[in-house]
C-alpha cells in the first residue's frame, strides 16, 4: 500500500478494534484477500502480458463455474479428440495470471500435451477482486470436472501452494487434484507469515489478529495451521519437483527447504540468480521441468546436502514475516 493509504488503513483498523475486535478482524480477511488489479503496471509488466497473451491467442477459453456465483477463466492448447496425450494443469501466483505463464505453457504444450492453465478468480480474465486459498483450490477441482484427470500440475508461488493443499486433499469436500507428479516454483510452504505480516501492517491487536486468522477456518472448514503444504509434500506420495531460487525476495528459500526435507518423493532444484519472477520462463527450469515430467525422478535432485538439517531446525512459525504478493 501507498504510505498514504496505509495510514488511513491503519486509523481505520485502529478504531474498529476498538469498537469490536472481531469485526475488524472479518473487515481484515476482506482486504487481505482482495486482489491487486488486473491490468499491469510498468513497462515491463506490460510487455510481458503483452507477449504472454500474444502466446495464448490460439488458446481455447472456457468459464468455470464456482460456488457463490463466482468464477474462473481457463485456457487450453492441444484440446480435444486427437488421441492419447498427457494432460497438464498450470497454476499462477497470486497478482499474475495464466499470460505471465505463457512461456512455460507453451514449453508443455509444444511437447503434444494437453495444456489447461488457469486464472484464479480476481486474476486475469477471471474478473472480480476476491480470492483466498479455499476459492483457489475449488477452481482446480473444477478445472478437473471440466477437463478430466491431469498427468500432472505444475504451480508458481501461491498457486503452487494451492497445488499442494488440493493434491493432500486438505480442503474439506473438495476433491484433490489427481496428478501423478507436482511441480512448484517459489512456492511458500505455509500461510501463517503472510497473515502474521499483513496484521501488523494494518496493526491488528492480539484479538483482531485472532480474529483474522479465525476467518480461515469459517471460510475453509480448516484452521490456518492445518494449510502446511510443506509436510503435506511427503504424505501424498507423488513424485514432487520443488524448484527455488536463493535469492527469491519474495518467498524465503527456507520455505523450499522444508518441502525438501519433508520425504524421498520430494526433489529440491535450486535456480539461483532468477528471483521471484524470472524463474517462471528461465530454460535451466523449463529444461528441468521437462525432464521431470518425462519421468526422470532424478531431475531436480538437492545439491544441498544440508536440507533436511536446515529444515529441521526451522519450524514453519520462524519462517520470516514477509508481505509478498504471491
């Protein structure tokens, strides 16, 4: 937020919790789940939706259909009856969308495969300013019920993490994602930093913080703690290709080195020098990425042979408290 419009939050936050705790605590979940615009800002931005869109033009397009009247945009490229391909679900961050993926779309598609990539609700093409975890994991169910099982899902950032919490079947009545392998690029392992950062920069009291992270559980039917996709990535027994880089400013890598310690189903690739975004479209990670899929398990394999140390000794509640836009 402008430095000017946090203030105003702030005071506004300040004399709500004052009058009820609780009610600003449910004002909190509103704002913190309201979604940056759709259009891009900056130069760069711009030039790269421009060139993503452009790599979609051909796509398919279809409307999910959500619970509560909401929806979701999908697009998909080599659809259809043409015979026996892979299929494959790619998943964006939170303030991106499927266009920012294209390339690693593209890299899948130009394989045969099926390609479905989505916009989550309040990305893209999908409209509206709203999501949360829950909506995000019903938007790859119903991706699923529409296009049928996936081979494999691959998720950046917080669709990464919505990947992991749909395949551990972590969402009360919401059927898991069926991929036999995951991919997830700079993605957080746990939610708990982003809600423990966004209530001290609206400065929420102990109650209203409460109150806040109490919302997760009416939302979803689980408690925020329950979301730990990190240990969730050695329960669900599916090859899992993490890849990271150390220098994400976005997304701690230490996040990475929990899912790596979390069971030999789990392969960390570190992707160093390429931050936060670039990772996206960076060929040593597409390259990776598609020998991973073609089924080498070895693709990926840590480096590091110190992460199941370092994860151990890192509990998911000291990760760094890190507002990021996923």
């Amino acid at each position: 937020m402008a430095n000017f419009a946090l203030d105003v939050t702030r005071l506004g936050f300040s004399a709500l919790q004052a009058i009820s705790p609780d009610l600003a605590g449910r004002a909190a979940f509103q704002l913190f789940c309201r979604t940056p615009s759709a259009k891009p800002k900056g130069a760069r931005a711009k030039a790269a939706h421009a060139a993503g869109a452009a790599r979609l033009a051909g796509a398919e397009r279809f409307t999910l259909r959500l619970a509560g009247g909401l929806q979701a945009h999908a697009y998909r490229l080599n659809g259809g009856a043409r015979g026996k391909r892979k299929r494959y679900l790619v998943t964006h961050g939170w303030g991106s969308s499927a266009a920012y993926m294209a390339e690693l779309v593209s890299m899948l598609a130009a394989t045969g495969a099926e390609v479905v990539a989505l916009d989550f609700p309040g990305h893209g093409r999908s409209g509206g300013r709203f999501l949360h975890m829950g909506l995000a994991v019903e938007t790859i169910a119903a991706a699923e019920a529409r296009f049928g099982t996936f081979d494999a899902a691959i998720g950046h950032s917080f669709g990464g993490a919505a990947l992991m919490v749909s395949a551990a079947g972590l969402l009360p009545g919401v059927a898991p994602v069926s991929g036999e392998r995951l991919v997830l690029i700079g993605a957080p392992s746990e939610m708990g930093w982003l809600f423990t950062d966004f209530g001290g920069m609206v400065g929420l009291r102990p109650v209203a913080q409460a109150s806040l992270e109490n919302e997760v559980h009416r939302v979803t039917g689980r408690r925020l703690e329950d979301f730990d996709a990190g240990e969730a990535a050695g329960e669900i027994g599916r090859p899992v290709l993490v890849i990271h880089a150390e220098d994400d400013k976005e997304v701690s890598p230490l996040h990475a080195r929990r899912y790596g310690a979390a069971g030999k189903g789990v392969r960390l690739f570190w992707a160093n020098g390429f931050g936060h975004r670039r990772i996206i479209g960076a060929a040593p990670v597409l390259t990776a990425i598609a020998a991973f899929l073609d089924g080498d398990r070895d693709a990926g394999e840590a480096r590091d042979e110190n992460i199941k140390k370092d994860a151990e000794i890192i509990p998911f509640f000291e990760l760094p408290a890190r507002r990021a836009a996923l």
